[in-house]
C-alpha cells in the first residue's frame, strides 16, 4: 500500500465524500461502484482523524503499531481506534460472496472493487447504511478540525 500524509488523507475523504454525496440512487453511476467510493471515502477519514487525534503527520514518524494501521483497510479497527469516538458502536457482521469467500470490514472493498455478488443484499445495504453515518460524522469531524 502507498503512504500518505494527513494532509492528503483529508484531501481524500473530501474528494470522494463530495462525489458520494453528489451521486444520488438516480444518477447513472452503478450501486458498487458508489459504494466503493463511500468505503474509500471512509477508510480515508478515517485514518485523517486517527492520525490528527494521534497527532502524527506522517505515517513514516508513527509508531509501528500505527504505522501498521494506518496502512490496512480494515476501517473496523480504524473506528476502534480512534479515542473517545462516539461511532464505535458500528459493527459490520461478516457474510459470503457467492463464491463463497467470507468478507469482513477489511476486505468489503475488494469485493465491491472486483464487483463480486452476494446473495446477501441485507448485509450490503447495512454496510452502506453504516459506512453513510461514519462518513457523515467524519465531514463534522473535518470542519471541526478545518480543512488544510
């Protein structure tokens, strides 16, 4: 995975929390690849707000406990992280692609990035469901902090 800054992870979160937000059910953009974007968009702010409350500018100068975090995509124990973060309450139970591969918060975005099926539609729409109120928080989180 390629290192990022703060500065860049709260560029990103920004870029795809705006083109999330600008892609309705309507638009012509497909519902995996929407929700692609709003896992990006979470897994970015995330890891901005993790490194801004850990008050680490760049993850080479992090520790490698860290280090090690900040360079997955497992936004579940990105949200755990995060001191005195109200949304830990999110919970993203696993389930099976028809293929029969079990996804988990960690590897969610691989299977939107290879646009692999589920029979569980339930379990997509609560991780959208979810993944739209951490992103939603996240952008609450941002102002606050001001935007770089």
């Amino acid at each position: 995975m390629l290192r990022a800054n703060q500065r860049e992870y709260q560029k990103s979160y920004l870029k795809h929390y705006h083109t999330y937000a600008n892609c309705d059910d309507n638009s012509k953009i497909s519902y995996i690849s929407r929700s692609l974007i709003l896992v990006y968009c979470v897994e970015s702010g995330l890891k901005y707000v993790l490194m801004k409350t850990q008050r680490v500018d760049n993850i080479d100068k992090a520790r490698d406990d860290l280090k090690q975090l900040l360079m997955s995509h497992d936004y579940e124990r990105l949200l755990t992280s995060i001191p005195k973060c109200a949304i830990s309450r999110y919970r993203f139970p696993p389930f099976y692609t028809k293929h029969g591969d079990l996804i988990r918060a960690n590897n969610y975005h691989q299977m939107l990035r290879y646009a692999i099926l589920t029979d569980d539609q339930d379990a997509l729409r609560k991780y959208n469901e979810q993944l739209k109120g951490i992103a939603d928080w996240l952008n609450e989180k941002v102002k606050e902090y001001g935007i770089q």
